[in-house]
C-alpha cells in the first residue's frame, strides 16, 4: 500500500484547485494503492496571519487526522505534493516538527516524497506588488475584507528574511534534512514551468512576462540547489570568507515546457497523459536514493536539451544578498558593484587616487556586465540590507569567453560600499578588497558562484567603527 498523500495549495488559492489532481490520482489508485488524499486548505489572504501560524495550524490537523487514526506520522509514511506557496509552508511545518517536536530526531521525518510544482522556495518577484492597492481591490475584494494576506506576502518577495532563516534551518544548519535517511526520505522534487503570461499581463504586473520565470516564480528560486558564502570584514582588508555547500543531496529538477504557473496544475480537463502528473507518477514510484539520482540526470539531461533549442529561453540564476554589522543590525543604505578586474589592478588595500585607472581598464566589460548580465535587481520592501540579483548565465558565459581572450586574465570581482546612519559611525568601507565572485566557491567545494537554477545566498557582516566624538573615555 503506498503512502497517503497531502497536496497543498499556494498563496490566494484553496483546495477546490487540486480536486482534478485528486481525482487524476484516485484513478490510478489500482495501480498505486494509495490509500488516503487530503487536501490542504488555508487562509493566505488575512494580513496577520504568518508562516509559523500555517505551520502550526498544519501540526494540529495531522494531530487530529492521527488521533482519529485516518493517518500516521510514523517515519517516511506520508507524501506530500504542493504548489507554490505551499513549498515554504510545508518546508517550514517539517523543520518545526523535526526541530520542535521531535527535538532533532530526524529519523522521525514522516515525509517520503516531497513534489513541488513551481514552488516559490526563494520567493516571487510578484509578491511585492501583491500588497498593492490594485491587488487588495482584485485579489482581496469584499470576500476577504481587501486583505491580500501581508505578511505571508513579505516572506514570499525575492530576497525575503524568512526564505533567507528558513534556508538557514534546512539547508545550511549543518545536518543533512534531504534526505534524512538515505534510502527511505524524504526525497525531493521540484518541477518549474518555463512559459509566462504574456505581454499584455506583463503591463499589468512587472515581472509577469520575465524570462526564466514561469510568469510567478523564478526556475532559479523554485530550486532548492543552492550554496551560501559568508564574508566577514571584521579586517577590511582581510576579509575572512566561507564557501558553504549544503549537505543535502540535489533535488530533481524538471523544467515544464509550454506551462505557467496556473497551467502547471492539473485542470478538470487534464487526463492522466498531464506531463505534471506523469512527472508526479514518477516521483512516487521512486524507492530509494538509487532511483532518486537516476531520475535527478534524466531531468537533467532533458532540460540541457531543452536548453539546446533554437529560441528557448536563456538560464538564468539569482543571489540574495544580506548585510549586517558586526552587532546583527541591517545595514540597509549600501550599494554593491561588480567589476571587471585583474590582480594586478588589486592591491591589498583600495587608494583612493588609483580607482579610476584601474577600472578604466576594463570599463567596457564592466558596463557589458551590468547591461547584459545582471537582469533584475530587488531590495525588499520592509527590510532593505536584503537584495537579490538576477543573472543571465548565457551572458554571464558569452562574457567570460570574451575574457578568456583578453590580456592581464581579468575576472568579475564584487565591491560594496555602504553609509552607516549616524555621523562618528564608519564600516571603513573604502578599504575593502574586492571579491573574484566567479574564483569563489570553485577552489573549496567544487562548486561554481554562477550557475544556472540556483539561489546563492551571500551573507556580508561589515565591522562598526565609532569615533571618539560618540563614545569617549577621559583622563
């Protein structure tokens, strides 16, 4: 008998959405033996209600699902398929359960498979223009009292502080959570449509037509595929710098051709030839870390080709940048630069009166960088020392074989400079050494800064210099 399955929906949605799936699923029930399908159903559009309350609202229903004995929660006895939103409900709901409640025994994870469709693990570009008055008067309307659900909202933009602390706790909290359990759990699969709404959407709501995005959510920020480097100029001119790889294995990663993000799921009209179900048919009827794997390079191997084809949308990946001080407060008035730069353009410490040579030298590639490519750039909307850049990885290429031809070997470098908010305060950011972002990651964990459908996250805590005008000592 396979695993009962709960199916969760995203943000403005309900359960009616999923009922085709349902039944796309209990037609094969002969087949797959699946014994029981609940669908999710939860408020996203009241403005109070958070992440943690989803999550705990999620807790209390399995808890009477169990103690009514229609489920269990024994380890790997439950599959989960969501949309959207729901990735980072149900991410967060299981990292409370391992952490909270099951006080770090990660071989009591109840969950098998774990399918996401165009799950918005690294947040929207649209969610910021959810909380609009155009979205309250369309989305929120009479029926939900012209509330568009806030703070779930600010933790679905690009670059949001709870995606970033989410991503802390199951990617980089230093034990292994995909898959707890080699063999038995849980597994994870994301698949992200590659099709948006079109032009005339695209007037409407920015971002709604952007390549490498399903027309709601990024390939880049449905992965789960992501690194983590943490540069701490406590010494301005001696950054001390870690590469973090997390310990979790790869997800599968598909790409949908010709699907949005509405069309990816599932419709009355949908029979069971619907590539999403067949990619979920797929997914459950993997076994063990074995198959998982195989099936992770078949997907891979389907979207390079896919990527091959004349016309098809170009690979895109995003980083999230946050920077603090050395007291945990945000630094929020900064700008950062990249740079195309050589090592003999790079001394340990910026002077002031050299700057404008050295970068003159490669100004062309550099201005090629910022035109071509970084595409998009957001601060978020509540909490700015959080921003996240958009990259073309073709561009990105096409800009480094350039490089590779041209004399003095020079690379892409990141410089930050960034204004502290009172007067006798300084992070001595002129002094910073310029970082070889593509140099990075590639010489500690054989991983590369640039790569297509990944989030990077970059974690920069800058020291606080006070002058004696604010705090002075007297003899």
């Amino acid at each position: 008998m396979s695993n009962p399955i709960l199916i969760i929906h995203g943000w403005s949605d309900n359960y009616k959405s999923f009922e085709p799936l349902k039944l796309l699923l209990q037609a094969q029930n002969a087949q797959t033996h699946i014994s029981d399908i609940w669908l999710g159903d939860y408020e996203s559009m009241q403005d109070d209600v958070s992440f943690d309350d989803l999550s705990q609202g999620l807790q209390e229903r399995l808890e009477d699902l169990v103690a009514s004995q229609k489920i269990s929660l024994q380890p790997f006895s439950l599959d989960i398929i969501v949309h959207s939103t729901g990735g980072p409900v149900v991410r967060n709901w299981l990292n409370h359960y391992l952490i909270d409640i099951c006080k770090g025994d990660f071989t009591k994870c109840p969950v098998r498979h774990f399918i996401m469709l165009a799950p918005a693990n690294f947040g929207s570009r649209l969610a910021a223009q959810g909380k609009s008055a155009l979205a309250k008067l369309f989305k929120g309307g009479l029926e939900h009292g012209f509330q568009t659900g806030r703070h779930i909202l600010e933790g679905l933009e690009l670059g949001s502080p709870f995606s970033w602390q989410l991503a802390e706790r199951d990617l980089f909290s230093g034990h292994k959570m995909y898959p707890c359990d080699a063999d038995k759990g849980p597994f994870i699969y994301i698949l992200s449509g590659t099709e948006t709404y079109g032009t005339l959407k695209g007037l409407v709501a920015t971002g709604a037509n952007e390549p490498g995005s399903d027309g709601t959510v990024r390939a880049a920020a449905a992965s789960l595929d992501s690194i983590k480097l943490e540069i701490d100029y406590s010494e301005p001119t001696k950054p001390h710098i870690i590469a973090l790889a997390q310990l979790n294995d790869a997800p599968v990663f598909k790409l949908l051709e010709g699907f949005n993000h509405s069309t990816i799921v599932p419709d009355a009209q949908a029979t069971l030839l619907h590539p999403t179900f067949t990619f979920i048919q797929a997914c459950l009827a993997v076994k063990n870390a074995s198959e998982h794997q195989e099936l992770r390079f078949k997907c891979l191997r389907e979207n390079n080709a896919l990527y091959q084809k004349p016309g098809f949308v170009n690979r895109y990946q995003q980083f999230v940048v946050r920077i603090q001080d050395n007291m945990k407060n945000a630094v929020t008035d900064y700008r950062l630069d990249f740079h195309v730069i050589n090592d003999l353009s790079t001394p340990s410490s910026w002077q002031k009166q050299d700057i404008p040579k050295q970068l003159t030298k490669y100004a062309d590639y550099t201005a090629e960088m910022m035109d071509k490519v970084i595409s998009d750039v957001q601060k978020h909307s509540v909490d700015a020392s959080y921003r996240t850049f958009f990259i073309n990885i073709d561009a990105y290429e096409a800009l480094i074989d350039e490089l590779n031809s041209v004399e003095g070997k020079p690379y892409i470098a990141m410089n930050l400079d960034a204004m502290p908010a009172a007067p006798g305060v300084t992070y001595r950011t002129d002094e910073l050494k310029y970082a070889p972002l593509n140099r990075l990651f590639a010489n500690k964990t054989g991983k590369y800064f640039f790569k297509e459908n990944t989030t990077t996250l970059i974690d920069i805590t800058l020291h606080l210099n006070v002058d004696n005008n604010v705090f002075n000592l007297i003899d």
